[in-house]
C-alpha cells in the first residue's frame, strides 16, 4: 500500500490528463500481472452487496467510485480489486463525443480540489455496453447516462431513453446525468419545465423494460447549486415519479478557480454537499435511497456523509489525491 500511495504522488508532478489516463492504464496493468495484490499488501474486504428491501437499495459495502473516472467502463475489474463496493461509469451518450478542448482538467494540491470542464468525453453507449459484457467482477455497477452536447433539451429524452435501452440489462442501478456543468444548459432539465416529463418517459420505460429483465433501480443527479426551494421541488417530483434513489451531488460552479469555468470537486465542495444532502434527507426520509458524493478526502468525510443519510458514498477527487489507501482507510473505518 505504501509503494501505491507513493506512485501517486509522483502521479501529481505530471500534466492532470496524462496523469490521469497514465494512472487508470498502470492500475489495469498491474491488475492483469497479479501484482495489484502484492502492492495492496493485504486482503482487503469482501465486496458483498445485497438488496436492503424492496423499495430501498443499499449495498453491505458502501463505498463506490463516482462517475466520470471510469467513462467508458474500461477499468472496472482493476478499479473493483482495490475493495470498492461498487462503480459508477459513465457518463456516457448514444454518440462518441470528444469533449471539450484542452487543456480541460485542473488539479489544485493547495485546496485539494480538481476542476474539470471535460463535457461527457466518452466513447459512446455501444462501446461501454460491450465493456460491461467483458467485465468479470461481480460487484455491482451503476450506468450514469447523459446526452450528446448538440441534442437539444426539447429533444433530450430521446437520448436518455436510447441509452436506458442499451445499458438498461447490464446495469445495477442507472444514473440519469441532468446536473453535469459542463454541457450547455444541461442543468435545465431540472427545472419544472423538463423534469416531470422527463422523469414520467424514464419511469414508463423501467417499468417496460422490467418486464423481459430484473427491476434496475434509477437514480437521479442533482447538483449541488440548486435554491433549497428548486431542490425542494425536485425531490418531490422524484417521489412522485417514485424514482428509486437521488445522488446529492455533482460538481459545483460557484467558485473563483483561476483555471476559468468548470466543475469544482473535493475538499471546497464537502460543505456545500453536505448541505445539501441533509436537506434531500430531511425532505425524502426513508422513501428513496441517496448515495452521497462531493468532498470525500478521508474516512471521517465518510462516516460524515453516512450520519447525514447518505445510504451509498462515492469517492472521486479523494481518490485522485490520495490513491487506494483512501479505499482501505474508509472500509477499515466502516467495519470498526
Ligand atoms: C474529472 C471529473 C469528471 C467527472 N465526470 C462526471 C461524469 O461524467 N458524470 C457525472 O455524473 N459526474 C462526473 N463527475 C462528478 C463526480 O462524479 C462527483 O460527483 C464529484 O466530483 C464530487 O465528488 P468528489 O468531490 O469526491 O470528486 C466528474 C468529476 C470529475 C472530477
């Protein structure tokens, strides 16, 4: 573990794409050669997952990787070694995209935080589908689903319901991206003007297709910039459409990064989310499930979110900092 957490760190002296693509390939690598295990120097826990109950989804092992650092589910078997208890891909589009120019992603050691203004680069949903096929962990993983940059709101249903469809029989749970920053206006399908129609063809087609498959729970992304009253209404139309679960929350646009616009993660991101989670859990009680993301550094960041009511924890930028000892020092804390 000492040996990995180091490689990190050296990690951090290069540009943050290279950084990060570099870091994925070399987890992959030393995955497939077995030496994954040796570095990590001890077992680590059991990934177990289970249904809490029929209308709550809760997994024993809480802990997840959120969306965004895996896009295209090319690392899912390395990133499920580490002992997370489950993955979220994506996001990903009916199309290929590129994403927006670069340089594009931004690392700040001082205040532990990235900034990223990537916009759904991904290889398109054909592509992570046949990902998913190919994967041989068994722990459960979560599709976070999105539209293509040029698909208008009016039309963007089409786009999620496309995606649905594709990844709808590989999935644990779905993910419906409407709070990413950095696609234009995607942030207005959280409005009363998209949502509930949104939510309504969403839910029509769970119900359809969990017909010929397994009930695949839905989870819808909000972000952390919302007016309490805004949140409000969103949460109730959630329970309304009897959406399955909330994930509070997505990077934030309130800040004065000098890198320029972007998506702000990690530590300066923690209070805010937090916020925000306790307000959804006061709002939605025990009716539908939240997995929490948005400033997880440390165990204690952890077991925070969890005493707010977070039923499931994902880690991003706290990964990204502090490598898989971040991984180990939260499933110790959890099981002590
Ligand atoms: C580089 C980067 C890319 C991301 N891409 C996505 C994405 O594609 N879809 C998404 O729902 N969230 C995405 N996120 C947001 C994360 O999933 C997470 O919600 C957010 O970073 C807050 O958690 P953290 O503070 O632990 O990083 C991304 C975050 C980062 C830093």
């Amino acid at each position: 573990m000492f040996l990995l957490t180091i490689i990190t760190k050296i990690f951090h002296s290069l540009p943050e794409e290279i950084a990060h693509n570099l870091a994925l390939s070399g987890l992959k690598f030393v995955y497939s050669t077995g030496l994954l295990k040796i570095l990590l120097g001890k077992e680590i826990k059991k990934n177990q997952w289970q249904n809490k109950s029929s209308d709550k989804w809760i997994y024993k092992n809480k802990l997840g990787i959120a969306a965004g650092l895996d896009k295209d589910g090319e690392y899912i078997d390395c990133l499920a070694a580490l002992g997370v208890g489950f993955i979220e891909v994506g996001t990903v589009t009916p199309l290929e995209q590129p994403g927006n120019p670069k340089p594009r992603l931004f690392r700040n050691r001082a205040d532990k935080s990235l900034l990223n203004r990537l916009g759904f680069n991904n290889k398109g949903v054909e592509a992570l589908v046949k990902n998913l096929k190919k994967r041989k962990s068994t722990i459960p993983i979560g599709v976070s689903i999105g539209k293509n940059f040029d698909t208008p709101n009016e039309e963007a249903y089409r786009d999620y319901l496309f995606c649905l469809e594709k990844v709808y029989e590989y999935s644990s749970y779905i993910a419906i991206n409407i709070s990413s920053p950095n696609t234009k206006d995607l942030r207005e399908l959280s409005n009363n003007k998209f949502l509930g129609n949104l939510l309504r063809i969403i839910k029509d087609k769970q119900n359809e297709l969990s017909e010929s498959f397994e009930y695949v729970p839905i989870f819808i992304k909000v972000s952390p910039d919302e007016e309490l009253e805004a949140l409000e209404e969103i949460c109730k139309s959630i329970l309304d459409h009897k959406i399955d679960g909330i994930i509070a929350c997505n990077t934030t646009i309130i800040h004065n990064n000098k890198n320029g616009y972007g998506g702000l993660s990690g530590s300066p991101l923690r209070y805010k989310s937090n916020e925000k989670l306790s307000f959804i859990k006061k709002i939605v009680g025990d009716k539908t499930s939240i997995i929490a993301s948005g400033g997880v550094m440390s165990s204690s960041d952890y077991i925070e979110k969890i005493d707010a009511g977070a039923d499931l924890v994902q880690i991003y930028t706290g990964f990204i900092f502090e490598g898989p000892k971040l991984i180990q020092d939260i499933l110790i804390a959890d099981s002590s």
